[in-house]
C-alpha cells in the first residue's frame, strides 16, 4: 500500500470491495427503464446515466439527479414510501427492491485483489472501515463474507439516521476516519464512482485512490483521485 505512514483505510464497498456495483447497476437499468418507457420520457435510459448521475451517490439524490436530466421533477416523498409510488423515494425503493432480490438470488462474493488487500492491512494492524452511501451495506457486507472485518461501517443508512450530507460531500468519510481515531491526513480513500473520488478530495485526506471499473481512469484523476488501479491487488506489497 503506498505511504508505509497511512494508518487507516477507508474503503468504499460497491465496486470496490465487492462487484454488487454490477448489481446496482441492474437493478437501476431495469426500474429505469421501466419507468422511463412507462411514462414516456426520452432519450433511453442508459449505463452511461449510471455513471454521471447515480454512481456513488445516495439512492435518493440518484433518483432525483438522472429525473432532472429528462426534465422530470417528483416530490421528494418520505423514506417509507411503498415501491411503485410516483414520488423520489418511491421510485428510489423500487430499485433497492429490485436490488435486494437480486442480491438474495445470486449472492455476492468479493473480489480476490481486495480480499489480498484485506490481508495485508490487517497483517500490519491498518485500521479499515467502509464508507458506503448504500443503506444495503450491511446485508452485502454479510453476503459476501466479509463482515466481520469492519467494525466500522458508515452507509447510507447511518448517514440519514445522523444527518451526515452524502457523497461528494466528504462528510461520511470524515466520519469513519472519527470513529478510527485516525487524523484524515493519515487515512486512505478508496473509491470507485468519481462522487466518492470528490468527496476524498474535498476532505483532504492523505491519499484518495481510484479504482477503475468502469468509471475511467481520467474522469477519475479530474475528480481527485492521486493514484488509479485496476485491482486492489495493486497495492499490495510484493
């Protein structure tokens, strides 16, 4: 891992730990498509509208993001609205309901380079925490097995509970680095989605790492990552 000095890692967990990022994409594919056709809004629903409006962002704000690039505006509804009703959050429990079944389907398993990279903090005693704006954290953490190496975890679930703003705003991250006990200047952001790359940046953290899968290595440099790999792996000492 660069900078021998790092005391903590902070790690993202859609895309990053795991390739539920492949899930969320899904299921927001198919809930956006499916609204998209059923109410006639153009152009098409497509990946790249994951990338610029939803990835790494809160459910919510996703929902509302990609809308107002159609011209849509929904009231914002409450949290405990039901899937299929036409509000924000209505739309956005209909893709964590998509999500979930798919989850609960096909399970998850993590990815080698990251698990390599798991190892090799722990084996140094580096503090670790997920930072996640996905309220499924918890449950994804489990399903892949990965757990119990986190005793820190600060999703999207918690960020509502505590009213911490969202990524890009490095709020969430600045949290997890509290909780460790680890000064931001001494702790890594691992990120897929560039509003998690920003948020590292924006919080001044003493490296932000962007891992491409898909996001591209450039628009993640512009969004502030310092370094970029392909696999965690990368980062393990030989």
């Amino acid at each position: 891992m660069p900078g021998a000095s790092f005391g903590a890692a902070l790690f993202d967990l859609d895309g990053v730990l795991t390739p539920t990022a492949d899930v969320h994409m899904a299921a927001w594919n198919r809930m956006f498509t499916d609204f998209f056709e059923a109410h006639g809004i153009t152009p098409a629903y497509t990946d790249a509208d994951y990338f610029t409006y939803v990835d790494g962002k809160p459910r919510y704000d996703g929902v509302r993001a990609c809308l107002a690039s159609r011209g849509v505006t929904l009231p914002d509804g409450t949290p405990e609205d039901a899937p299929g009703v036409e509000t924000v959050c209505g739309v956005g429990n209909t893709k964590n309901q998509t999500f979930s079944a798919i989850l609960r389907e096909d399970g998850v398993e993590p990815y080698p380079g990251s698990v390599a990279l798991m190892d090799h903090l722990e084996s140094i005693g580096c503090a670790m925490a997920v930072v996640s704006s996905s309220r499924n954290a918890p449950a994804v953490l489990a399903a892949a097995g990965i757990a119990h190496r986190f005793e820190i975890v600060v999703d999207g679930q918690v960020a509502a509970d505590q009213g911490i703003a969202g990524k890009p705003a490095p709020d969430t991250y600045l949290r997890a680095a509290e909780l460790l006990g680890v000064p931001k200047e001494a702790a890594v952001v691992v990120e897929d989605a560039m509003s998690g790359v920003q948020a590292g940046k924006a919080g001044a953290f003493g490296l932000v790492v962007g891992v491409d899968r898909g996001a591209g290595a450039e628009e993640l440099r512009e969004g502030g990552a310092d370094i970029i790999v392909k696999d965690l792996a990368e980062l393990v000492s030989p």
